[in-house]
C-alpha cells in the first residue's frame, strides 16, 4: 500500500503541475484551489462511495474525505445554494450541426466530404441542416456561432462552406478551457475505470511514444498525426451517427455517453 500510495502521489504531483500551470496564469491562488479541491472530494463521496439503498450523511463524508463535519455541512449548503455552480451542459449545438453535416448523406458528397449547401431550401440546404441537428436554436444563431469561430464560409450567393471538420472556439478562452476540462476528465475518468477493474474489462488507452526525435520530425509527424487522427475521428463520427438511434429488441435500452479521444504532446 505504501508503495501504491506512493506511486499516486507522483502521479498527483505530475497532474496538478499541468493543471496549476493554467490556474496561475489565470490567478487561481493556492486559497481557491483549495475551495475546489474540498468540493471535488465532497461530490466524489456522494457519486462513488456511496452505498446503495442508504443516505449517504455528512458524517460518512467527513470520514471518506477527512474534512470535519462542519466544513462538509459548510460545502453542501453552498452547492444546494449554487453559490457554487458547476453543471453539466448539452454538447454544443453548433457542433451538433458540424457533426450531421459531416456524418448525413443529404449533406455529404460520395466521398464523404461536406457539400457547399444554400442557406434556405427543403433539399440539402444549411437551413434544414441546422433545423435537424441544431434543435431549437435558430438556423441565424447557428450560422452566427459557426462564422464566429471560423468554421464556415458564406459566399456572395449565400452559399455556405464548412471549413474546419471540428468546432473550436477561437475567441473564447473560457470556451477552450471547457472544452479541455471535458476531454481531460474524460482522460481521467477511463484511468480511474481501467484502476478498478481488471484487463478483461478494461476501457482502450494507449499511447505511442519516442524519445530524441528530432525537431523537423517533429513537426513533420505533427501534421502527420493530425491528419490521421482526423481521419479516424470522423470516421468514428460517422460509425456513431449511423448507430446512435439503433434499438435492441426492448425498444428500451439505457444509454451512455461514449467516445474516443486522441492527443498530440511535445516535451
């Protein structure tokens, strides 16, 4: 156990350099971070060791975490006041629209590559795009967002373009950092699963690594692994799209939210 516990704290310690290197640049003090660690280890209590068909109390809480009582009571209340607010939010309806575009044949060419559509029309036009995948949204909302971050075209003929396969806010720094929180937990979460159980039921998570590559060949496979990555990362798209609304013989099936990701790192 010793040495188990060791091995975690150095991998803390190798986690939060990355972490509080942004929370400095953006003065986070050692005073918040310690606010929102408390809540962290407060809401994992309650979503992981919980025991099934029993309250969980602030006592119990208080021994998982090793915080008192009182300050557990203290973080509880300032959730249930949402003095503290930290919600989940539906994936973007924006890259919503770039995910049918790219996956829906009535707005794809054979190749798979997405059509230039007309802004209004019943056959393939960036207005039934937006009304099949964008929701409520307005289709102008929708176009707005995505010319905002860069990702279309609009010509003199009102005929739009899809530029970028992936929706990435380029103004928005708390947008990117969203973003990155949700691929980073979701990161964590897989290493945490393949922890607790055995290879049988373990979740994919593989790297490819190499040492004393040289500078020009590191960029040469930056642009390399880019475009394969987004080769398989549409194709993945695609697989998802044409299986997400498949029912089992129940018609009743639970759903998960699922997925891959894949990161390119320089050291």
């Amino acid at each position: 156990m010793d040495e188990l516990k060791r091995a975690l704290v150095n991998a803390t310690l190798k986690i939060l350099k990355q972490l509080i290197r942004i929370l400095m640049r953006y003065d986070i003090s050692h005073a918040e971070f310690s606010e929102i660690a408390k809540r962290a280890y407060v809401d994992a209590a309650y979503d992981y060791f919980s025991i099934p068909s029993r309250k969980t109390t602030h006592s119990r809480v208080a021994v998982l975490t090793g915080l008192s009582r009182k300050e557990v009571l203290r973080i509880s209340q300032l959730v249930e006041n949402e003095a503290v607010i930290l919600q989940k939010t539906p994936a973007n309806r924006a890259a919503r629209v770039i995910g049918g575009w790219l996956r829906d044949n009535d707005f794809c060419q054979a190749d798979n590559e997405p059509k230039p559509l007309s802004l209004k029309g019943s056959n393939g036009s960036f207005e039934e795009l937006a009304a099949r995948y964008g929701g409520d949204v307005t289709v102008g909302s929708i176009l707005e967002e995505l010319q905002r971050v860069g990702a279309v075209t609009v010509d003199g003929n009102q005929t739009i373009a899809l530029c970028h396969h992936a929706y990435i806010p380029d103004a928005s720094r708390a947008e990117k950092i969203g973003i990155v929180a949700t691929c980073t937990a979701d990161l964590l979460s897989t290493a945490a699963h393949n922890i607790e159980n055995d290879k049988d039921n373990a979740r994919f998570q593989r790297q490819v690594v190499y040492h004393a590559i040289p500078e020009n060949v590191a960029e040469e496979f930056k642009n390399y692994s880019h475009d394969k990555s987004l080769a398989l990362l549409l194709d993945y798209n695609r697989w998802l799209g044409k299986h997400k609304n498949r029912k089992g013989n129940t018609g009743n099936e639970r759903t998960k939210r699922i997925g891959v990701g894949i990161y390119h790192f320089e050291e």
